[in-house]
C-alpha cells in the first residue's frame, strides 16, 4: 500500500469522535508527522469526497452514515471486509486503487479476549442485534474452536438474514430469554448510547457469563456498570475501540500501534 498522505474519519456527525485523540496519540508515539482529522462528510458529498481522498492517498477509518457506501466505493475490500459486508477502514494500495478492510472483527476478538482472559472455546455466545455489528462479532465467533452464537433481533427477519451468512455457527432466536443461557452475551445494537437503557434483562442472565457491550459512554454503559456489579465479567466499547483502531494503524503504517498510549488518550475523556 501506498504511505498515507492524509488520514480522516469520515462520518456525519463526527465531532464526538474519540477516533482522533486516540490515533494522534498513536502517531506521537511513533514518531509519524501526520495528524488524523474528522472529516464531517454531507451524505451529498461523499462521492466527491472520496475522489479527492483517492488522490490524496488518504486513509482511515469510516462511520456512521457512511460505512455502506464505502464498500460499494471500493475498488476492492480485503476478504475478511467481503465476509463481514462492512468496511471500517480504508487506504489506497501501490496500483492506486482505494482498498476496503474491516479491523472491527479483530477488535472485537481482543475485546473479549482481554474481558475473558483467554479466547472463548466450546461455548455459546449470545448476540444481540443484526447489522454491521453483529456481523463482525460473528465472523470472530467463526475464528473460536467450538464456539456457536444465538442471535436475538428487534426485527427477527434481519436476524435471519444475518444468520443465513454465518450459517455455520450462527442461528436466529425469536426469543431474548433464549439470550440467556449464553456464557457470554454481546450487546450489539445501539442501545444505550444515549441513555441508560438495558439490550437485556440482567435477570435473563446465567450467573458467571461474561458481558461485552460494543456501545461505550463517558464513565461506561449503565448495563456494563449493572452486570459488573451483579458479578459478571463485563467491558464496555472502548476495548474494542481501541484494538480496531490499533489494528488500523498497523494497516497503515505496518509498525506496532503504542496501544497503551491509546487507551491513556481516551479513558480519560
Ligand atoms: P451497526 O452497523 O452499528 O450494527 P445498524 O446496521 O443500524 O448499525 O444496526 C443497529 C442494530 O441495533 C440493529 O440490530 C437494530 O435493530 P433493528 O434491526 O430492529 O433496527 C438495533 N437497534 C437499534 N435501536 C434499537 C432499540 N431501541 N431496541 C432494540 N434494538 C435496536
């Protein structure tokens, strides 16, 4: 791939993004004299936006509204980016062609790990959701010996849908209670962003099973702080955020991203 001449977020609204102070701290760690911005794209400008970009040798990462138009964008995705249906990060290869990847299932997959301790065998994972998301959290279940997922959505038929891809280990449940008897439970959908609603009943859960929210908040989700005290294990987004965007630097500039610096630029916002 070609060295970055840019590096951006794109998304509408971006402001909130702890994506920058994050990557910034990563680039001061190792020495790279580039800044990452968010860019705030108009869903109007996001073609002409991308062109320019190409011919920057921009790269980065990519948000809400915008994640699905990026993959149609593409001139390529990278085969784990094609399995999952979703790009969260990007960067122009040596023929100029803007390449699409996905960082969030490896995220994911040191989230948990790092929640567990060691990475899940033998063992359901309940999921709660059926877009972007939810995919990335099952192509890492794929990667887990004898691991299978559950997964319970608002609308069953995107759960489905969803399913259908992952047919493998993955089957749709109608109902949440079914959630429950997962050792480990995955929140995700959106709930909880902004405001302290539950994805699930705590109650439904089986005592000793781990929580992973993929949602994070100032001072952790109000779900994550209720199942910690509860006694389960429990991590909120900010792990994930972090590794995904560990794993993005290592894409880009092909050295280690200083994570511990990352998560000091953000933990404390
Ligand atoms: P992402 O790419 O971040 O996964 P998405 O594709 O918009 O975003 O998916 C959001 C998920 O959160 C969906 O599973 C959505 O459920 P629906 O498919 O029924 O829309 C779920 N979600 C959002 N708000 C929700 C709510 N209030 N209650 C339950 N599920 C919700």
């Amino acid at each position: 791939m070609r060295f970055p001449g840019r590096l951006v977020l794109l998304g509408h609204p971006v402001s909130h993004s702890l994506s920058p102070r994050m990557q910034n701290a990563a680039l001061d760690s190792a020495g790279i004299a580039l800044r990452y911005e968010a860019l705030d794209v108009e869903p109007r400008l996001f073609d002409q936006t991308i062109e320019r970009l190409r011919a920057e040798n921009a790269a980065g990462n990519v948000t809400v509204p915008h994640k699905e138009r990026m993959r149609v964008a593409c001139d390529s995705l990278t085969p784990l980016a094609e399995h999952v249906g979703a790009v969260n990060t990007f960067f122009v290869d040596d023929e100029g062609r803007l390449v699409g990847d996905n960082t969030d299932v490896g995220g994911f997959a040191a989230a948990v790990t790092s929640t567990l301790g060691s990475a899940p065998v033998d063992c359901t994972v309940g999921v709660l959701g059926a877009g972007g998301a939810a995919a990335a959290v099952l192509a890492a279940v794929e990667s887990w010996p004898g691991v299978v997922a559950h997964v319970y959505n608002r609308t069953p038929e995107r759960a489905s849908i969803l399913c259908e891809r992952f047919r493998s280990v993955a089957r749709a449940v109608d109902d949440i209670g079914a959630i429950g008897g997962a050792q480990l439970v995955v929140n995700a959908t959106s709930v909880g962003l902004h405001d302290e609603a539950m994805p699930i009943d705590l109650a439904l859960l089986s005592p000793g099973s781990a929580v992973v929210d993929l949602v994070y908040r100032p001072g952790e989700t109000a779900w994550v702080r209720a199942a910690r005290s509860r006694g389960h294990r429990a991590s909120d987004g900010l792990t994930m955020l972090v590794e995904q965007g560990a794993l993005a630097f290592e894409r880009w500039f092909g050295v280690p991203a200083d994570r511990r610096a990352m998560w000091e630029a953000v933990r404390t916002v």
